[in-house]
C-alpha cells in the first residue's frame, strides 16, 4: 500500500519562518519543549500526539487536515491569509481533498459501492486508492460522461419517502460552494458519525453547514465543516421495495395547497 505523502514537518517549519518566529519562541507558544518541536519540524517525530496536533491546529489557525494534505509552502500568501482567516477553508475541495478512484480496462471510471460493512474503513480510507480499488465497482448505463460517482447505502427512516436501505448514487462535489440550498446529497462525517443523505445548505458565515432531512419528523441541525469529509450530491437511487403509495391525508393537502395556489393567482388579477 503506497503511503499517503504528507507535509505537516516542512508546514510547521514554514509556518513558524513566516511568522518571524524562533524555535524557542514558538515552542513557549504551544507550550511543548524546543527539542519536541525541534524533532516534529525535522521529521525525526512521524506522528505527534493529539494534544499537540490540536495546539498546532489551535494556534496556526489552520485545520489538521490542511497541515498534514497541503504543501502551504506553495499556496499564495492571499490564499494562506484566506485559510487563516477561516475563509471557505473547507468549503472549496480544491487543494485540500484527494479523491481516490478505480477505473476499467477501457480506462472509464467505475461506480464503487460502499457495503454497510465498510462504512466505518471509508472514513479513514476514503483518499487511499488501494482501498478504494478494493470495493466492489460497477458500471451504469446513461451516467454522464463527465464527474464521478460513488453508492451508498442508507439506514434508518431519515431518508424517507426513499425506502428504508435504498442505496443512493452520488456525484462527487468538489467545491462545496457550488452546492444550492437544500441540495440533497450523501455526507461523509468525520469520528464515529456515520453517512447521512440530507438536504444541505451552506452557511459560510459560521462555516457550518444545516443538514434537513426529507422525513420531516426528524429535526434539522448543523454540522462544522470542518467535521465533513466529502460530499456527494444526489443523483439517482437503487432499491428493491416498491415506493408506498400516496396516503389519503398527502393527497387531500396536495389538492388544498393547489387550491389556495389559485385562489393567489384570482386575488392577484383582482388587485391588478
């Protein structure tokens, strides 16, 4: 398995060059020792503690994501400034996420599908092209040529009306941006929070984003972005159950909620 390469030695060392600051200085910052920091920066410590990610992290104002995946020594010192300040640093894919893809013997990407079984290995082998090559892969007709996607299966009655385990088709969104309030999409959290397929809505002042489910008993509430690992927008479903029928009570409200639509449309050509 190839490992991952990562940039969190030369980012720390260029990080405390850029602020003008010495070892010693920064060390009393994050209150570690200097031959601690001395050790992280020079790669001689290959995997520092939680703690001591967390002050990095804290102290930088960069997530620990960004320190390990990005070469910041190649960023514009605008775009640091921008990460720095908490500007769509996890909004925007690029740069900061690597996807991970299989493809076919014709060189065409293939659908990966992710088993419940496998749920809790995607969070940490998500970018790893060897695991992502080891998932069971297919191809579906009338998919467009262009973008990637994934399937997911779902649990739980959240997802409702889709029926209970249907398995949902995503494309990868790269720049989360781009994302319409309410898109439905497939959530990839971070810890111990499993996928959710909600409708999701940026909210880049507080950068996090709310998530609704289509069950409407069930609340919506908001998660960091900085807890989102990717997203993939809805694109198609698989299931085996056959759709429930419209119940009486959806079908009297659909017709009264076409009536009042034109009772607006009459009163407006009357105040017209």
């Amino acid at each position: 398995m190839t490992s991952p390469k990562l940039f969190f030695n030369s980012n720390i060392r260029f990080l405390r060059e850029r602020r003008r600051l010495t070892q010693d200085d920064l060390a009393q910052k994050l209150d570690i020792s200097r031959v601690k920091l001395a050790a992280l920066e020079s790669g001689r410590t290959e995997n520092p503690t939680a703690t001591d990610l967390i002050r990095f992290s804290d102290f930088l104002q960069l997530s620990i994501d960004s320190l390990f995946r990005v070469d910041l020594s190649k960023l514009s010192e605008l775009k640091l400034r921008e990460l720095e300040a908490g500007n769509d640093v996890y909004m925007t894919g690029t740069n900061l996420r690597v996807l991970a893809i299989s493809v076919d013997r014709s060189n065409k990407e293939n659908v990966e599908y992710v088993p419940v079984k496998a749920k809790a290995g995607y969070r940490s082998g998500y970018s790893d092209p060897d695991y992502i090559a080891s998932l069971p892969k297919f191809s579906l007709p009338n998919l467009p040529q262009t973008g990637t996607f994934r399937m997911f299966p779902t649990t739980g009655d959240s997802m409702l009306p889709l029926p209970e385990g249907a398995d949902v088709i995503g494309q990868f969104v790269e720049d989360w941006t781009s994302l319409k309030p309410g898109m439905l999409c497939i959530v990839i959290l971070k810890a111990e929070q499993d996928f959710v397929f909600k409708k999701v809505t940026i909210k880049p002042d507080s950068k996090t984003f709310l998530l609704e489910s289509l069950n409407q008993a069930y609340l919506p509430y908001e998660v960091n972005a900085a807890d989102v690992l990717e997203i993939w927008k809805y694109y198609s479903y698989q299931s085996k159950k056959v759709p429930e029928s419209v119940s009486d009570v959806q079908h009297i409200s659909g017709t009264v909620n076409a009536i009042l639509e034109r009772l607006k449309v009459i009163e407006d050509k009357m105040d017209g």
